[in-house]
C-alpha cells in the first residue's frame, strides 16, 4: 500500500480561546487526497479547532505544518514559517456577519431602498476583495448560482444569498485548502441540493475540503474521513465508513430519516381576533415582484409556519409586519385591527411584537452583556440605552432563570444555543401579541434545536398570541405549530 502524502498536520497542538486552553496536545494530519467532515454539538469547539488552520485561533503549543504549500516536497513548512493565508479559504456563519455588517450599519437597511441603493453591490464587493476580473467573477457567481444578484446592492441579498456571495469568494481565491463552517445554514432544499454537487465537484479538483455540518444529509458526496469533537477536545477521528456506526453518532446518521410531519390545522377559536392581514398585497423592487397579490390573515393563537425557498418572499413579507419596509403603506396591510399608514409610528407597531433572525443576532454588538440584550427587547432597541425600573429588573431575572443563562457575560461569549435563548427572551419579555421567528434554530444541532422548541412550547403556553414560524426545514418545525401557508416566487401556494 503506498505510503500517504501529508497536506496539513496539527501536531500536538493546544489552542487558546480568551484566556481558556483548548484541544491540549492535539494531533490531526490530513493527506493528499482526503477530504474531511467535523461534527459536534453547538459549543463543542469546532470552529475553533478549524481556525488553527489560517491562524484566527491562536496556537499556543505544538505546531500547524503546512505541506501543501512548500515548493520543495522535502520540506514540510513555508521557508519563512507563516501561515499561507493565500492558499486557505475558510467560509463560516462570522464572516458571513461581518459580511452583512459591511453592507449596512443597521439591521433594516434591506427594506430601506435609499440605503439599500446607496449601498456597494454584489459585483463591487467581490472585485474589491479578491481583485478579480469582471469575467473570473461572472464565473464564479455562476458556479455558486448568484450571478444574477451581482447588480444588486449587498443589503438587498437574503441569508442563503450572503452565503454564496462568500463561497463565489472563495472559489476565486483558487485555495489549496477550503473550509466550509455548516455551509448549507439558511439554505433551501433546492440551494442545498445545488451546493453540495457543487461541493462534490470540487473535492475532484486540485483542493483539500473541510466541512462542519450538523446534519448527516449535508454530508456531500466524496468525504472520506471524519472527525468528531467535543468540549474543546477530539474524541474520534477515521474514515467516514469506519466510524459510521459508532455508537456516539448514531443520533448524527439517524437525522437523514426525518420526515416532514403532517400538520392539520386546528379549527378556528371563535372569537378570536385578527392580528394581521395582508389583502392582494404586491411587493415591487424595480423590475423584480418579491410578493405577488399575497393574501393572509392570522389570527389571535393561531401557530403558523411559512414555507418557501430562499427568495420566495417570506422575509419580505415580515418586513411588512415589523414595519420596516415602506411598500405597507401602498398595500392593504393591516395590524391589530388597524390599516398601516393612519398615523401609527413604527414603535407603536414593535411594541406589541417580538422577533427573531440570523440577520438581527448579526448586528447585536459582541459586548453586550446577555441582561441588557434580553431588556433591549422591551424599548425595541438593539442593546440597552436607557435605565431599567425594578418591574423591568425582575422581568430580566425571570428570563435568565427560565432559561439557565449567564446575566453578565457578553453576548460574543454566549455558545451558539445560548445566543439564541437570549435572544428568544428578548423577543418574548414583553408577551407580544405577535411572535416573528425567521429561522430560529439555523446553525443549531439536534439537542439545542429541541431545547429551543420546548422553551418555546413552554413561554407560549397559556399565551393568546400568533406566530409566524420561517424555516427551510419542515421536517423539524416545533410542535407548536399546526398551520402552514407557502410561498413560491411571491405567490401562495399552499395554504
């Protein structure tokens, strides 16, 4: 059998989280050739053993021996022993952040068309950060199925869109080695589809892939070995069919069984009033409809889902509700009994609702402490910006409690399941009349995705409000939830 070609090699390394040492005398050599997955619940330390590879986490023993990127096959590191930057790429939820935040300084700038406008478009922002040429971009746009959002202004581009955006980046940085940090988060089943035989295509190329997933079918074809973390250290590492039926992650393999379970919806409540309503409602930008005559009503205690792949309209649409996107005013939309635009301002509208998104936890500053975000929530600002009475103090209290948090600690410092109960508190301390969830659970493992749900079951237990539940995986909506309306193309087709 001949003898492997080492590509990347952690020998004996121990990296360093804020003042905490993690992974200690940790080894992992990948070869030519192999093409990995890492996988692991939320806050095991996956992110961080990766970012040992391009230096975002510090190696404070052992070494990273770069193989892949010496000129002389007898060496095993670059001649002046630095990390070859230009020769790893490495896409993850953070960068699609920062991303995000480099668009736009504030959280609704997608629906505001002046700021939308004003900001750099898609086309702009690739050139500027990989210098490429308008042709090397169109290319990779195409391959990655974004090419027709390069006109378009960053804020304007959904979730799964970002995402993309920051693998047409990758691919043209021609990197020898390529991770992807759960690269199918806030996908639809078509986009996941799309992107891993994208994925699959490239592992036949000249690159090495490392891929954290938290679901076994976002597995692509091709991977070869796994890796399995937990609490800051490697428990298992192999070939992918050698570990397949480990005992540890027979719950990881089980996920591609799910199904979609079938929800019929409950028979009205009489008496129940009307939350919402949208009316022959159309969404323009320019040329493109983003809502195409919607008609909705929800009403008080009613749990739906709304369905649809990535541009479909959903986000669009709660943009309406929250009133963060001018268009309300020319629809027929209306909002606790009364038609947007006869004099309400938009805090008389936030006040009686509580949301959620990736885009929103993108834009919570890092240093926020966990109390000030869960407060923020009942002035519908972003962080606390003004004192709190001694009723407001004790709602905090009772959310922390409820949900096990930490009051102080800052939000960037909160694991991902944590981050999320925040800002679940945040969205539920002042008992609104209408919950928004835009995918709620995206990036979260099984366990924290369950803990969410039965939080979830629990807060609206004896509540009389709405909600409006988004996800790209109907296999895993919450209990709760027993009415569907979808969207396709801004157009409802089931309801």
């Amino acid at each position: 059998m001949p003898r492997s070609t080492p590509f990347i090699r952690l020998d004996a390394v121990t990296l360093r989280v804020a003042e905490a040492r993690v992974f200690p005398n940790t080894s992992w050599c990948i070869n030519e050739g192999e093409h990995w997955v890492v996988v692991g619940p939320n806050g095991s330390g996956k992110s961080t053993l990766l970012g040992a590879f391009d230096g975002r986490t510090p190696v404070v023993g052992g070494e990273v021996w770069y193989h892949f990127a010496c000129t002389d096959p007898e060496e095993s590191y670059p001649d002046d022993g630095s990390v070859p930057e230009e020769r790893i790429a490495y896409v993850s939820q953070e960068d699609q952040a920062a991303l995000a935040r480099s668009g736009s300084e504030y959280h609704q700038a997608r629906w505001n068309a002046t700021d939308a406008e004003a900001a750099p478009k898609v086309v702009a922002v690739l050139s500027k950060r990989t210098g490429a040429s308008d042709h090397a971009i169109r290319r990779a746009a195409t391959r990655v199925n974004i090419r027709h959002r390069l006109q378009h202004p960053l804020p304007a581009l959904s979730n799964g869109e970002l995402r993309r955006v920051l693998l047409a980046e990758a691919l043209l940085r021609k990197p020898r080695l390529l991770v992807l940090d759960d690269p199918c988060a806030g996908l639809d089943t078509a986009a996941r589809t799309h992107l891993l035989e994208l994925i699959a295509s490239l592992m036949k190329e000249d690159l090495c892939m490392v891929l954290v997933v938290r679901r076994a079918e976002e597995m692509p074809e091709g991977i070869t070995h796994l890796l399995q973390v937990k609490d800051g250290r490697v428990v298992r590492q192999g070939p992918l069919e050698t570990l397949r039926t480990h005992r540890s992650l027979q719950r990881f393999f089980a996920s591609t069984t799910l199904t979609p379970p079938t929800r019929k919806p409950s028979p009205p409540k009489s008496g129940g009033s009307e939350v919402f309503s949208l009316k022959e409602v159309t969404v323009r930008y320019d040329k493109t409809v983003a809502l195409d005559t919607v008609s909705w009503t929800v009403r008080t205690g009613e749990r739906w889902a709304l369905l649809g792949h990535n541009g479909s309209g959903k986000s669009t649409l709660l943009s309406l509700l929250t009133g963060d996107n001018l268009q309300a005013y020319a629809n027929d939309v209306r909002l606790f009994g009364q038609r947007r635009g006869q004099g309400e301002s938009i805090w008389d509208i936030r006040k009686r609702i509580g949301w959620l998104s990736p885009e929103l936890q993108w834009h919570v500053p890092g240093d926020e402490r966990t109390d000030h975000l869960i407060a923020s929530g009942l002035f519908d600002t972003l962080g606390l910006q003004r004192s709190l009475r001694s009723h407001h103090r004790a709602a905090v209290k009772d959310w922390i409690t409820r949900f096990k948090l930490p009051a102080k600690a800052p939000f960037a410092t909160l694991g991902a399941g944590e981050q999320r109960m925040a800002l679940l508190a945040r969205a539920l301390i002042k008992s609104p009349d209408l919950i928004l969830l835009d995918e709620p659970c995206q990036g979260l493992d099984t366990a924290h995705r369950e803990a969410f749900h039965r939080a979830l079951a629990k807060a609206m237990k004896g509540h009389p409000c709405a909600l409006v539940y988004i996800t790209h995986h109907a296999e895993e909506l919450p209990p709760v939830v027993d009415r569907v309306l979808e969207l396709k193309q801004g157009r409802v087709v089931t309801t």
